[in-house]
C-alpha cells in the first residue's frame, strides 16, 4: 500500500473504527460496515473522525439514578400463624381424606382412673411381703415359746455315780429292774427327820403339806432325811415340791452312804423376785436304789445355795420326766 493513502485526512487507518457498526452510539450516528464516507466507521462529517482528535466516545454518561432499579417479585401473603398451609394441609382435610383416629387418655391424673397392670403388680407385692413378714414373726414367737416351755422344764440331777447316764431322760419308764414295782406314797415335809438349822414353817401359803407345813433349810448343814422301803432294786425317779423366792436355789440329795449330789430346784414357776407364794413348783431326780430300805436325804451343802423351801416327797419306779 502507498504511504499517500494513510495521511492525515479523513479515513486514515488510526482514525477509523471498523467496529463502529457494533457500539450502540455507533449505530445511533448511522455507521455501517464497509460504506459511508468514513469508510469502516462513521458516515458523515459528524461521525467522522477529526484529524489530531481522538474519536468521541462510545460510551454513554447518564446522570446519577437514571438507571433503572431492577423489580423485585411481589411477595405472597404471610399465612396467619397457627393455620397449615395450603400447600401442607392433612391428608384428612382434602375430600375423601381419611379420618383421624382419637387417641386414648392417659390414666393417672388426679380425675382419671389409676390402677393398670403394674399397680396390681405392685399391690400383689406388697401383700406378699406383708405375709412373709407375719409368717417369720409368728414362726419366731413359736419357737421363742417352745424354748422357754423346754427351758422352764425341770431337768433331772446329776447322778451321784459318774458311771451312771446323765443324758437326758426317757419319758418312759426304764426297762431295768424296778419296772414292775409299784408307787410309793407321798411324804409331807412336816413327818421327815429334820436336822438344824432346818426348821417348820408355815408363813408362805401354796403348800400341799399337812396344815401347810413345808421345811426351811436355813443354811449350811440344815437337812430332812427319811427312809423309803422298795421291793425291788433298780431305778427310780424322785418326785419333790418346793418354793423359790422367784430366784434358783440349789441343794445336795444323799442316797444311802453315796456322795451328795446337787439337786436342781430352779425357779420353774417364774416367780417375780421376793415372791414366794407363786414360787412352788416341781423337780425331779433319777436315784438307783437296792431292794429294801434306803436312806435318802436333802441338805445344805458347802457351795449350795440353799433358799428354797421343801413340801413334799415320793417315788415312782423308772427313769420318768413327770408324775403322770
């Protein structure tokens, strides 16, 4: 291309916009492409560019808040609060819905009616804690009361033999010899053999003694002795009465030249302390006696502890717990 075509005249190439035909002022001036006087650009000496001027700008300069604000969508009502939405109503409020089953009340409130499954549970176990309770405290008391009735039940007294059993005694009568002998008779205190300081008394009513009469010890060496008459030898069992001021006491029982031998003469009647009237009750002791006559005898013993008062005596044949 020759330099003469690009001088500063109109439709040099610096001055011309072949693009002009697509800016919006462009178009607006009439420009076009490839026509017009301005060759790519501008047609016309106004849209021409002017030699030594920069092009007028494309750009149009609008003043401050001229340009539209965009438009915001219109917004839906507000549903009243506590009401579904439409779009979310319940299956049953549509037609042909299905209906909503009622749920039951709860039992347990202060008008409602209490007393399901686990109360009658709760009832049942009560009751049967309440019965074992019962149950044990009855069982106790009667074991309690068997072991004071065998507590306050005499016991026999030490033989005077070693060799002789100390067990306890059978309630029947020994099949030793003396079996087939009969009963001796009671003896009241008042007709025995008294030895001082044992005297008469008869202050304490409840003796079964002629004209109440029973026999105080009244310390060491007081003694009754008497003498019985058996037909058989063997084994028998002394019977006695006596009273105990609500206290135990303790003798000696000598059976023909033997060693004395303690004899038990417990508080059996349970006596309150001091009382001698309700303090007469019965003991018991096992003798083994020759046939013919033997020498018994009660007394106050060193280590005794004699305060107790005799009313009466009797044999029976065998080894026996009571006089029945």
């Amino acid at each position: 291309m020759a330099a003469g075509n690009h001088g500063n005249g109109a439709g040099t190439p610096e001055d011309d916009d072949p693009f002009g035909y697509l800016y919006a002022d462009g178009q607006d001036s009439g420009a076009q492409r490839g026509g017009g006087q301005g060759g790519y650009g501008y047609p016309g000496p106004a849209g021409a560019a002017q030699p030594g001027r920069p092009r007028t700008s494309y750009n149009q300069v609008r003043a401050v808040g001229e340009r539209p604000r965009p438009q915001t969508p219109p917004q839906q009502p507000q549903q009243p609060y506590g009401q579904p939405h439409p779009q979310y109503a319940a299956p049953e409020t549509y037609p042909g819905g299905a209906p909503t089953r009622p749920v039951p009340p709860q039992g347990g409130g202060r008008g409602g009616r209490s007393g399901g499954p686990n109360t009658r549970g709760l009832l049942i176990g009560a009751v049967a804690v309440v019965l074992v309770v019962v149950g044990g405290i009855t069982a106790a008391v009667i074991s309690n009361k068997s072991d004071e009735e065998k507590k306050a039940e005499p016991a026999p007294s030490a033989p005077a033999d070693p060799a002789e059993p100390s067990g306890d005694p059978s309630p029947s009568p020994s099949s030793s010899s003396g079996e087939g002998a009969t009963a001796m008779p009671k003896r009241d205190a008042a007709t025995l053999q008294l030895t001082p300081p044992a005297v008469l008394g008869t202050d304490v009513p409840g003796a079964k003694g002629a004209g109440g009469a029973y026999v105080m010890f009244n310390g060491l060496g007081g003694a009754a002795s008497w003498k019985v008459d058996v037909p058989e030898a063997g084994k028998y069992t002394l019977f006695l009465t006596y009273s105990v001021p609500g206290k135990d006491a303790e003798t000696s029982l000598t059976v023909n030249d033997g060693k004395p031998r303690r004899l038990n003469m417990s508080n059996f009647a349970r006596a309150p302390e001091g009382d001698w009237t309700k303090g007469w009750t019965e003991t018991y002791a096992w003798l083994d006696l020759k046939k013919g006559e033997n020498n018994l005898k009660m007394s106050c013993e060193p280590g005794n502890t004699c305060e107790a008062y005799l009313d009466q005596v009797w044999l029976k044949p065998g080894e026996l717990r009571r006089d029945s």
